[in-house]
C-alpha cells in the first residue's frame, strides 16, 4: 500500500535527521523490524552521518527498552491484551503460544537464548512479564542479547552501503550460526543447570 510505503520512507527521513537518537526511537516504537532499522544504521554510519559505536549503543538501548515495553504490557496487560493487539507489535498468537511454552519449559535464562531465535525472539518478553520476572534480570539478559545482534546488524548495513535494503539476503550467512550458537549454549546452559539441581537433591 503506497501510504504505508510513505510512513516508512518518512520514518527513515526521520531517523537520518534524529542520528542515533533517531535509532534508538525508531527501534523503540517497532513500526518496522529491527533488523531493517540497524541496517539503515550501518547505511548511516556508511555515510558518515553517526559513528559505529554511537550507532552501536544507542541501538542496543533502543532495542532493550522496546522490550522492557513488551515486558509491562505482558506484566500489567496480561496475554488477553496482547492476543487482541499485539499484532501492532508484530506478535501473533503463535508467537505467544510458543513463548510461553519455551518459557514455562526452560525458565528465565531464555530470556537471552531466545533472542537469537526470530520467531519468538520479540514475545519471549511476554511471559516474562506475566510471571513478573525480577526486572533487573530480565534488563541484563535482553541487554547482553541485543548487544551482539545490533553490532551484526549495524555492521552489515555498513558494508552494504547504499544496498543496506538487501539486508535480509546479506544476513542470512550470519543469522543462521547465530541460532545454531544460541542453541548451543542452551543446551550447556540447561545441562549445568540439571546437574546443579540433581546435585541438590542427592
């Protein structure tokens, strides 16, 4: 639809004006997807208008604070709220039913693992709030996790200049590693855990 082609481009006029405050904000009102928004970053820094580094901070804090946002709607909004509007927010019933499921399932240290898997990378913050996760945990680990994926992203966008639209088929080489590293540290993550708690019971 050509007025939402618009908003888009009036969006990323916007975000050029603003420089890494223009990131950050763009980041945390997720009309478009992160990935897009750090990409045009790295088209950014290509251009010499913002620094890698500022680019880089300023993206990871708009990247968390979208989703402690996520975070209280799920706290104090609870799923009824996000089944009817979540899909402003790009999260689908799917997306909460299998959040909840890996959540319920494996705890809050999926808080950082899941942020690697797309699928459920943004509704992992629901279930968090719903089960009224300590804030300060829930801060640290989305931070730790949205730091390695905004630096990919912003560099990529970098190289890419002035095709940082091509964003998608340039990350996928990277994307896929990323998922397959995550899982692998959840599967030492968990396996510690299980012996701790084996170790507990003897």
């Amino acid at each position: 639809m050509d007025w939402i082609s618009n908003v888009v481009h009036l969006l990323f006029e916007w975000i050029q004006q603003l420089g890494v405050f223009g990131v950050m904000l763009g980041l945390m009102v997720e009309v478009i997807p992160s990935e897009i928004v750090l990409a045009y970053a790295g088209y950014l820094v290509n251009l010499g208008s913002v620094s890698f580094l500022g680019a880089v901070v300023f993206g990871t804090i708009g990247g968390t604070l979208a989703q402690l946002f996520v975070y209280w709607i799920g706290r104090y909004g609870g799923r009824p709220f996000l089944e009817k509007y979540g899909k402003h927010l790009h999260i689908n019933k799917k997306h909460l039913d299998l959040s909840e499921e890996w959540f319920n399932r494996y705890g809050t240290g999926m808080i950082f693992f899941a942020r690697f898997v797309p699928v459920i990378r943004h509704a992992i913050s629901i279930p968090a709030g719903i089960t009224r996760m300590p804030l300060g945990k829930f801060t640290l680990l989305t931070t730790l996790a949205v730091i390695p994926w905004t630096i990919l992203f912003v560099y990529l966008g970098m190289q890419l200049g002035k095709q940082w639209e091509l964003i998608d088929e340039k990350a996928a080489p990277y994307v896929q590693p990323a998922i397959l590293g995550a899982i692998a540290l959840a599967i030492v993550y968990f396996m510690i855990k299980f012996l701790r708690s084996r170790g507990k019971t003897v």
